[in-house]
C-alpha cells in the first residue's frame, strides 16, 4: 500500500498523533504528512503512506486555504487560544467597514515575522520550548504570498475570514497583525484547513473511517495512488524499453521525453503503462539528459485510480 490517504484532522491531537494513529490502522511501515496543523486545528492533513513519504517533498509547498475565526480586542503570547491574555480592550470601535478596509490591505503583504511560540528552531530547539523557558527568539521576518483574503461574517468581537496563502504562512499571526492594523488587538479562536497542495476536505476522511474501510478490507477505496497524487505534474507515460531503463537508473534524453511536458513546471512524472509511478525527473537537462528526483525500482502497488 503506497499512496496518499487525506485525513480530516480531529480537535486536541497533534498532527503526529494523527500520523501514528494511521500508522496504526494501516499496520504501514512509513507514514508521514506535508504540512503540520496546531493541535486545536481541524481539517486537511495530507498523509504519505509507505514509498509515498517519497513525495512529501513535492506536495508541501502548494496553496493552503483555511477557514478561521478571530477574536478583536484580546492579544495572546501565542497569538491563538491557548496562549495567555497579554492585553484586552474591552470596548471596541472598530466597524465592519474597517474591517474589511484592512483586510483587504493584507492582500498586498509579503513578509511576515515568524510567532514566538513556533515549531521554528533555534541552535536547534523549538521556538515555543525556549519561550515557555522565558528566552524569546524573534525569526527575521520570512517571504509569504496570502492569495486571497476575505471577511465571511462579522459578530464583534468574533471576524470569520477565508485565507488562501503559501506555506510557511502563520494564520494566527495573520490574525495579530490584523488586530494590530485595527489597534485592538486579535487572536485566533478556530481554524479549519479545507485544502492543502489541492487536495480538498470533499476528499478527507476521519480516523474512525479509515479504521472501518480497513475493517471491511475496503481501504484502497480511500488511498490516491502515488501518479494520481502529484496532480498538476507534467506525465510522461514510458514504455516497457523507457521504464527499465529508468529503473536501473540509466540517463533519459530530451528525445525520450514528450516535448509538451519539458517547459511546464520544474517536475516530470514518469509513469507505466498501467498508470504506475516509476519516477519523478527535473524538467531541464543536465548534460543531455533529466536529473532523477526519485525512482521506485518496482511499481507501486495496484490501486485502482480514483478521478482526479
């Protein structure tokens, strides 16, 4: 079983607990995710199962798009729920038409500063270990691009919003800085991801489900395979000649590939004829011939191919 299995992430569990517990179900060997969820977070959590962790590489860097809620008028140390008050202000005259002023304005951010309270590491330990221990480590501020931004409903002091934006953006502390913006102050409340690298909630399943697809031997019913997954990714569909060549690791020429796949984007797919991942290849020639990303030296296993 290699493939992708989307989980819809339940409330108060890490995002590792999610991966051992399907670890777990599955019995697999590997399993891995492309892009961690704050434990009190729900939604997309895109698991790589078995030579699929193989992938990871190519699905973490997509759009994500989150549906959250903010609070207006309280400020946290971690910029969400679980962190302490660190200032309120209880009256707030901020009106919807500002609200929305300044949310647009945040269409045209492109730095943000990295929260305090943070998986980022320092001298190599998490950010949110040394600021639980009283030392602060401030991150230079990082390249971000928020695609979309908009207000779904306003109920003071609550904002619900719908954010688009690159990975390694912090939601919550979109959130701060809008409260900043708004100078009252805000935090995150909820958080729903409803798409990551473009796979979409309409595809995510809970853990109970997932126990009882493999219950009733049922479980290919909800694993894209490895071709299916790296959606968007140029194919190349290779003959017995062409994939036991690449198998045994032997250079592919720009003559063995279809001209169409070499200038969209910088991956190539390779597959067989039975809709099989053989590899992942550079989409420019190095010395006349496409640089290996990965190679499976043996199909991945028969799973029938859901619609993309």
């Amino acid at each position: 079983m290699n493939g992708i299995i989307v989980l819809d992430k339940p409330p108060d569990m890490t995002s590792a607990q999610v991966v051992a517990q399907v670890k777990r179900i599955t019995k697999a060997k590997k399993v891995g995710h492309t892009g961690t969820l704050d434990p009190f977070a729900t939604g997309v959590l895109v698991c790589c199962v078995n030579k699929a962790t193989r992938l990871a590489r190519f699905l973490m860097y997509g759009q994500k798009r989150y549906i959250g809620t903010m609070r207006l008028g309280i400020r946290t140390d971690t910029q969400d729920l679980t962190g302490q008050v660190v200032s309120t202000k209880p009256e707030l005259t901020v009106t919807d038409r500002k609200v929305h002023r300044v949310f647009r304005g945040f269409l045209d951010v492109e730095y943000q500063n990295p929260p305090v309270y943070s998986a980022l590491k320092h001298q190599g330990v998490p950010l949110y270990r040394l600021a639980r221990c009283g030392t602060v480590v401030q991150k230079p501020p990082r390249r971000i691009h928020i695609y979309g931004l908009r207000v779904l409903d306003i109920s003071l002091p609550g904002v619900r919003f719908e954010v688009c934006c690159s990975a390694g953006t912090y939601v919550r502390t979109i959130c701060s800085d809008i409260g900043d913006a708004l100078e009252c102050g805000a935090h995150l409340t909820e958080l729903r991801r409803t798409e990551n690298s473009g796979f979409s909630l309409d595809e995510a399943i809970s853990l109970s489900a997932l126990e009882g697809l493999v219950a009733t031997g049922e479980i290919s019913n909800c694993v894209i395979p490895m071709s299916v997954a790296l959606r968007g990714m140029p194919c190349v569909s290779a003959n017995e000649e062409l994939v036991q060549k690449i198998q045994h690791g032997h250079g592919v020429t720009r003559e063995e590939v279809a001209a169409e796949v070499q200038e969209n984007g910088p991956w190539i797919k390779v597959t067989d004829s039975q809709g099989n991942l053989v590899a992942v290849m550079g989409s420019a020639t190095r010395n006349g011939v496409y640089p290996y990303a990965c190679v499976f030296p043996s199909c991945e296993s028969k799973i029938v191919n859901r619609e993309q």
